[in-house]
C-alpha cells in the first residue's frame, strides 16, 4: 500500500475512535489493523495452513 494510502487510513482510524482513547487504546487498534491486514494478503496469496494440520501439529483432536 502506498504510503499516502497508509497516511490516509490512519487519519480515518484516529478520528473514528472515541475522545476518550488511550495511547494504549490506539497501539491496540493499529497493531489488530495491521495484523488483519497482513492476514488477509497471506490468504490472498494462498499462504494458508489447513485447520486439520494445525489441530495435529498442537495435538487436538476435532
């Protein structure tokens, strides 16, 4: 994403909070907003893991 693009979404995201935010409260919201993003572009992308062999890996039983 360009970074004007970046600029722009954060600029939203600040203003969509509530006034009583915290600088915490904002950290949280940009980290899940990054992590949902790179998220989406790995699924996207086909960089998935099937449930069945994370469930094996961690030893769960479905």
């Amino acid at each position: 994403m360009p970074p004007q693009d970046v600029k722009q979404q954060a600029r939203k995201l600040v203003e969509d909070l509530p006034e009583d935010i915290t600088w915490d409260d904002l950290v949280y919201e940009v980290i899940t907003r990054r992590e949902v993003e790179k998220g989406l572009a790995d699924s996207q992308a086909g960089r998935t893991t099937p449930v069945d062999d994370v469930a094996k890996e961690f030893g769960i039983s479905e």
